[in-house]
C-alpha cells in the first residue's frame, strides 16, 4: 500500500511539473557591440535564475526599430536616442557599459599593436583617398614598419548599425571632408569597400581579406585575435586599446546633461584616451503592454550591474560608474504599469 501511495505521489508530481508554466526567457534585439558581455551575462543569469536571455544580435538600428515595434521588452543601440525621439516613442534609455571600437587589420608581419593610426588618415582611407598600405601618410606614421604596396581593402557595416554611427561620429570630428561628404549615422554611404554584417560580419571578413581594414568593438578583436592598430589622440599622445584607456576617455562624461544619459565619447581630451570609446544604451517602454516582461528585464539588468562587473572586465569592457547606476536606477521610476505605479522597486 505503502509502495503504491510513493509512486502515485511521484507521477502526480511529475504531471505537475511538466504542466507548470515555463518562465519565459527575457527578449531583446539590437547592438552587435555589446553582444559579448549581454551573453556572458546571460549564461551566469540562467544558471542562478532558470530566467535565460533571448537576445538578437542584429545591429542598433533593428533595435530601435523592435523596440518601436513592441516585438521585444528591450531594444540595445550604441546610438543613444534624442530627448525628443525618446519622448515621441515613449521610451526610457540607460547605458549598460562602456568600450571602445578598433581599427583592426590584416596585413602579413604586423601584430596587434605592430601599426599606429591617426583619424585623419583613417579618415582618407575611408573616403577612397590612400589606397595602398605603402602610402606616405601611413608610413610616416610607421617609419619602421615593413608596409606592402598591397591595395587596402575596406571593409564596413552593411546593417544599421550603433557601432558606424560612433565610428563616423569619431571621423566627423578630425576630418571636415569626411563630415562634409559621408556624415555620421548608423548607416551611410562609403565611396570604397565592402559591407558585412554585425562586429561579427566585419571581424570575419577582415580575418578571410587580406590588406583589409575594418572597425569592431574589441571584444570581438580580442576574440577573434585580430590585429589592431594604435591611435593617435585629441592630445597627440599614441594609445592602445585597454580598459585604461577606455576610462580615460570616459573620465569627464556628463552624464546628467544629456537626455538618458545619451554621453558620446569619441575624440575626448586626454593624454590617455581612446578617441572612439562609447556606452551602449537599453531602451525599454515608459508603459510597457507586457509588465511582468518588463519586470524580468530590469532585474536582469539591476543584477548584472551589482554581479556582472568581473566578466565585463574580462572581455574589456568599462562597467558604469556607482553614481551613474545610482542615476539609472532612479530613471527606472518612469516605467510604469496601468495603475502608473512604477514596475521595479529599486532599493
């Protein structure tokens, strides 16, 4: 009887178990560029919570477009968003980290770090001007690098994308040809070059090109072992792309000035910036349709702020500033349900 009573228990529960509703897992979409970070995040969540990241690596400007939409809780975009198209959509934006984007390279002999760049050159490269790695304006810059007469092989975002937008909003400040004639944007027209998809579509073409230049997040240099080159400052110092230098570069910010903490930090004072360093931005809806949804991304968010800090660094991210996610948090008050009561109480 006993027996009987033990194994009845044991397949109720099971039919309990397998008719339980499933949590489910958090949706987001956009920026390529802090999609190293959102993963690492993402798998130490899942194992402490059982709540799993849906997140779409498919450039900021998908982001924008589904969070607009109301197809995903979250929207990610390296562009922040104006005061007036944050207000038009009813969103509320916060940066999550900070990093830098990189020229990489691949050139036979030269090692990340072997070649120094300055944005004015970059800026040439880009517009179709300097067409070989041999050209005076790169060798001066390298007296004693072995440069090939080899054709350069541009290579830029072909989607929508955060990381084009800081990376032409950093050519637009040394070179008022490049502003002149290609502007920055999450999407423009270069004279030159080939176009690939996501901080992963460029890092794999300039790996497969050879002579080819291209711009990625570092994560994905690092990942990928590409060779990146070194820059030339605002304040004519050379600096490699490290954490240092990313801080540096972030050290001034005002992040209360600007509409959801909307900071852009290319060409920065400072002996030891990085001139193209940038924040990544969430946007979530001030009255989201899906308050439990919604919810579950702020949590997610408020733990990887107090818990991610370590694995941000391993792959060379800046994590916020304390008074910074102090600041954040208290935006998190806009977000509200029906009852206008806002949706995650922060301590």
């Amino acid at each position: 009887m006993r027996q009987s009573f033990v194994a009845l228990f044991a397949a109720l529960a099971a039919t309990a178990a397998a008719t339980a509703p499933v949590k489910a897992d958090i949706s987001g979409a956009g920026a390529t560029f802090p999609y190293p970070v959102y993963a690492k995040w993402a798998d130490t969540y899942k194992k402490e919570t059982n709540i799993g990241l849906n997140y779409q690596s498919i450039g900021s400007g998908g982001g924008i477009k589904q969070i607009i939409a109301n197809t995903v809780t979250f929207g990610a975009s390296d562009k922040p968003l104006s005061g007036e198209e944050l207000e038009k959509n009813g969103l509320v934006q916060f940066p999550t980290v900070m990093g830098g984007i990189v020229p990489v390279v691949n050139i036979d002999g030269i090692k990340p770090g072997d070649l120094v760049l300055d944005g004015p050159t970059i800026a040439k490269i880009y517009l179709g001007e300097i067409k070989t790695w041999d050209d005076p304006a790169i060798k001066k810059l390298n007296p004693d690098a072995k440069l090939p007469s080899d054709a350069i092989a541009v290579v830029f975002r072909s989607d929508g994308s955060g990381t084009t937008f800081v990376w032409t909003n950093y050519l637009s400040k040394v070179s008022a040809d490049f502003k002149s004639n290609i502007g920055s944007n999450t999407s423009v027209q270069f004279p030159v070059g080939i176009g690939a998809k996501g901080n992963e579509g460029v890092a794999n073409n300039v790996m497969q090109t050879k002579g080819s230049i291209g711009y990625v997040e570092y994560a994905y240099a690092k990942q990928n072992k590409l060779s990146h080159t070194k820059l030339i400052n605002k304040d004519g110092k050379t600096v490699a792309p490290v954490k240092e230098a990313f801080q540096a570069a972030a050290a001034n910010a005002d992040w209360a000035s600007a509409p959801g903490m909307g900071v852009i930090l290319t060409d920065e004072p400072g002996a030891a910036s990085w001139p193209v360093t940038n924040p990544t931005f969430i946007l979530i809806h001030k009255k989201p349709k899906d308050i439990a949804a919604a919810k579950d991304a702020l949590k997610f968010f408020d733990w990887a702020y107090t818990n991610g800090t370590a694995a941000a660094e391993e792959l060379d991210y800046v994590p916020l500033p304390a008074n910074v996610i102090a600041q954040i948090k208290k935006s998190w008050v806009d977000i509200v349900g029906e009852d206008n009561k806002p949706v995650f109480a922060t301590n």
